[in-house]
C-alpha cells in the first residue's frame, strides 16, 4: 500500500468512527411527537430528550440508542420494544409496558419506574442508580 493511501486512510478514520451507526426515522420522530403513536417505527438513535408522549404506543419500536433522558411516557405501551442502549436517565415510566422490552445496557439513572409492566424483559447491564422503582418486578443482585 502506498504512503499517500494509507495517509488518506490514518486521516478519514477518525471520522468513520465519529459517524452514528444508526439515525431515526425523522418522519417517525415527527410522527410520535405529533400523534403519540409509532408502533413498529425506527427512532434508534433518536434524540427524544424531554419528550412528553403519556400514553403513546411504541411496541415494536426500534428505540436503541435512543436518548429519552427525562421523557414522560407514563402509561406508554413498549411491549416488544428495542431500547438497548438507550438513555432512560430521569424518565418517567409510571404504568408503562415494558413487557418482552429489550433494555441491555440502558441507563435508567433517577428514573421512575411505578407500576411498570416488566414481564419477559431484558435487563442485563441496565444502570438504575438512584431509580424510583415500586411495584415493578425488577430484582438486582444474582450470579
């Protein structure tokens, strides 16, 4: 490999690393905001921050990666819901579904979870520091 190629390639590599591996749907981010219903819909990635959709329906969505730091979706449906990754940090999720939700690695730091439906979720890796949780069948400690 010559010196000028591989000097092109040392200097673009930074940015390939630098560009999101994923980008919301922006018509689906639209639509959710507008509408509070996005079943199945693409927002990985999404910068949802602050969002105040109380009852939406997002089952089956596509949310990984996704920042939904101190969103209200109280009462919300994420049955089925990819939000590995995601930042969950001060959210409210008071009687959300949540049930067969992937939440790997999401960071539920001084969220709120009451009455939440858990129920076949994925929570290996979930950060839930200083986390409100009642009623919601979330156990931590184990092997």
């Amino acid at each position: 490999m010559s010196r000028k190629v591989l000097s092109v390639l040392i200097a673009f590599t930074p940015l390939w690393f630098a560009l999101p591996a994923q980008a919301a749907n922006q018509s689906h981010v639209e639509q959710l905001l507008k509408t509070g219903a996005c079943a199945r819909c693409d927002l990985s990635g999404a910068d949802l921050r602050g969002a105040h959709v109380l009852g939406a329906d997002l089952r089956g969505a596509n949310l990984q990666g996704a920042d939904l730091s101190y969103a209200n979706l109280e009462g919300s449906d994420l049955t089925g819901a990819n939000l590995n990754g995601a930042n969950l940090e001060g959210v409210m999720l008071t009687d959300a579904v949540l049930a067969a939700t992937d939440l790997r690695r999401a960071d539920l730091t001084s969220a709120k979870l009451y009455h939440a439906d858990v129920d076949g979720a994925l929570i290996q890796g979930i950060v839930l520091t200083n986390a409100e949780v009642f009623g919601t069948n979330i156990s931590v400690g184990g092997n």
